[in-house]
C-alpha cells in the first residue's frame, strides 16, 4: 500500500481476541498499510474523510493469523533430495507455497528452518506475493541430528548458505558459535536449533538428546548476545526439559512432554509451539509426498502423544503458539491444526495461539495479531464466526471471504 492509500472498512463486526467477543457495526480506518482507527463509524468517519470504502457487509473481521511454524522452502518432504536441488527452483516453489499461505489467511509466518533474509525481501518488497516472513536462516545441528540428512555412508554435507538444505552441521564451542553468528549476520529473527531425533532425518532416534550443554549454552549466549532468542525441536520431555533449563526460550512439537516441563515453560516464560497437523498428515500421506520409510515408521511414536500434551500445557498455563510443520504438497492442509486443537482448547485460546501469543513470541506484540491502532493492517473478512466454532477455520475457502495485508485485499487466484 502506497503511503496517501487509504481505505475504511465500515460494517464489521469486529472480533477481538483479548476479550473473546465480536462487536458489529464498526468501522476500521487504514492508512498508510496501518490502522490507524477502529471505533464506530460516527467516530471513524469524521478521520475517514474521502477515503475509499469497504462495506463487510456485517461480516466477522479478525487479525491475520499467525502460524508460528512453517518452512516455506520445504516443496517436498524428502528434505535430503531437496538439499542438491537448485536455489532458484526451490524459491521459485517458495512463491508458490508463500502465496497460498497467505490466501489460506495466514498474514504472518515463521519460518523455523530454511528460509533465509532473501525470501523475506522478497515478500517485503512485493515481487513474491506472500505473508510476513520472520525467518532464522537454517537450523543448527549436531553431526548426526535432526539437520543431518546424511544416508550413514555418506560423508559430505554442503552447508554453503547458498545450497538448500535447512540445516548446517556444527560441533563444539566454535564451531556452534560461528553457525549462529552466521545466521544472526544475515537478520535472523531466532536461532533454531535440534535438540533431539526427529521424524524427517535418516540416522537419529526420536528419544535421543542432541548438543551437549555447553553447545546449547553457547548458542543461546550468541542468541542473547543481539538479543534474538533459540527456539528448539524437541519432542520427549528430557530433551524439552533439558533445553529450558539451558535457556532455550520456545519448544517446537513437545510431544511427550510431563509436568516437570510444565513447570519449567512456565518458570522460564518460554512457549510451546505443537504441531499437531503434520504427523496426522504424514501418516496418511508421506509416502506420497517423499517421506522415506525409515521416517514414516517414526511417526506413530509422536503422533497420539501430540495432543495430551498439547491439553496439559493449556491447563497448566503455558504460553502457546499456533503452528503446523507441513512439508511439501501436505502444505494444504494447514488449517487442520485449528480443528485438531479445537478438541482441547476453547476457540478463544487457538485463536489467542495464532495472534496475541504468536504475536508475543516475535517480539511484534501490536504490530501483528491484532487490530488495533498501529498495527499492520493484516486482517481477515469472514463468512462465519470462529469464537462459536473455531473448525470453520479449518476450511478457508469457504470460511474466508477476503484476505487483507498491508491494507490491500489480496486476490483469490
Ligand atoms: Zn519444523
């Protein structure tokens, strides 16, 4: 949106998340990509002056959501064959897959592995069509761990910042010190790091602890450093526990979490980002999309954990992020994890997990995740009302009847 651009929308009924109620008849002012008024329209009106009109018709308005866990350089599953592909190919799946992030109502991304401060130029500057992209570049993994997507007899991995795979591999003080400060140099928004086995990757058990402490210590001192923050895949509670004691300040997944982990999220502040929709989707379908086996036979270990994790955190006061984790073509179904959640948590709270708290965790607290004056004027027109049924997210296309960043609707196709 150009700076004199201005537009009011007038009849929303506006949702705010904060008090879990819809309000009609209100009338938002945009300015400048920002909003810059929400009240009644006799308030607005009179700052609206002229300016170009969007009736909602009455419709629900809401923030743009946030998924707090995507890979938007992640065109295939197989992560291992993606790695020798060519640069320019997989940013060129990258628009695609940002696009239709950004049409299914997520306005802000974050890319927890792969995405790097060219893609989110990109966005920024409008030659891809996308949502805001907070990005920490690859994650960090120790030789062996959930980055290396080494076969056991292969030897080299090509870490050069222009190959991409989503990971490089660093051992010891050093060398983890320098893969951090070599994300940190290029604008990284967080430090991603494995701190256990994982699903996607050939030669790690899920249960496994990955970094000594030393090396996460490090890193998160580097993090700290310029003030940015570690995030960590972790799945079993003594790798999460492990981590948040260390000073890793947000859990990706988190499945087998106990109540000692409860304990530490909630001493620490830290937050916890599930991913439930993935390992749902890459049971019935990661064969399909280019899992190998040796990963699909990890899956059921993680999967039913998922969401009595996900309903002790909620009750026990952890902050949550909304997130899903999908690879390759699974991608579509992103808006599943507001169904799946839904059996656990009120619609308040998912819908809290993909503004407000996402919001929080960026460190963009009233810039995105809601509406109100000063924030980025990324906003949803709705055909229906989640406060009553949070699954009508699951279904954008009829659920969503415009999509608006910066202030500009966004086209359907
Ligand atoms: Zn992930």
């Amino acid at each position: 949106m150009s700076p004199e651009q201005r537009l009011h929308i007038t009849n929303a009924s506006v949702l705010d998340v904060e008090r879990g109620n819809v309000t009609p008849g209100q009338s938002i002012l945009i300015e400048s990509g920002l909003i810059s008024a929400v009240g009644a329209y006799s308030d607005v009106e009179r700052q609206a002056g002229g300016a170009p009109v969007l009736d909602a018709g009455g419709k629900v308005v809401m923030p743009g959501l946030i998924d707090g866990h995507v890979h938007v350089t992640a065109a295939t599953a197989d992560l291992g064959a993606m790695s020798e592909w060519s640069p320019n190919y997989v940013a060129a799946h990258s628009s695609r897959l940002l696009a239709d992030m950004l049409r299914r109502g997520f306005t802000t991304v974050r890319d927890v592995a792969g995405a790097d401060y060219g893609l989110a130029q990109a966005v920024e500057e409008g030659l891809f069509l996308g949502p805001r992209l907070i990005f920490g570049g690859k994650a960090l993994s120790q030789s062996g761990g959930h980055g290396d997507m080494r076969t056991p007899g292969a030897v080299t991995h090509d870490d050069h910042p222009c190959c991409p795979a989503i990971a490089v591999i660093c051992d010891g003080d050093v060398s983890v010190r320098k893969a951090a400060r070599e994300q940190l140099r290029t604008g990284a928004h967080h430090i991603k790091i494995m701190l256990s086995g994982g699903v996607a990757s050939p030669t790690d058990r899920v249960d496994s602890t990955q970094f000594s402490e030393a090396e996460i210590t490090a890193i998160v001192e580097e993090a700290e450093a310029v003030n940015r923050y570690v995030c960590g895949h972790a799945y079993t509670a003594r790798a999460v526990n492990r981590g948040l004691r260390m000073g890793v300040r947000c859990i990706e997944h988190g499945n087998l979490i106990d109540d000692e982990s409860i304990r530490l999220f909630v001493e620490n502040d830290a937050y916890l980002v599930p991913t439930l929709v993935t390992y749902e989707r890459l049971k019935q379908d990661g064969a399909e999309a280019g899992l190998p086996v040796v990963s699909q036979e990890k899956v059921d270990l993680v999967l039913y954990a998922g969401l009595e994790a996900l309903n002790k955190a909620n009750k026990g006061g952890v902050k949550i992020v909304f997130g899903t984790d999908l690879l390759g073509d699974m991608q579509i179904h992103q808006n599943q994890e507001f169904a799946i959640r839904g059996r656990v948590q009120s619609a308040q709270e998912v819908l809290r997990s993909a503004t407000l708290t996402a919001a929080e965790l960026m460190g963009l607290e009233g810039k995105v995740g809601t509406l109100s004056a000063g924030a980025y004027a990324d906003l949803l027109i709705l055909n229906s009302n989640p406060l009553e049924d949070i699954a009508v997210l699951a279904d954008p296309e009829s659920t969503i009847d415009t999509v608006i960043k910066n202030g500009e609707p966004v086209s359907a196709d």
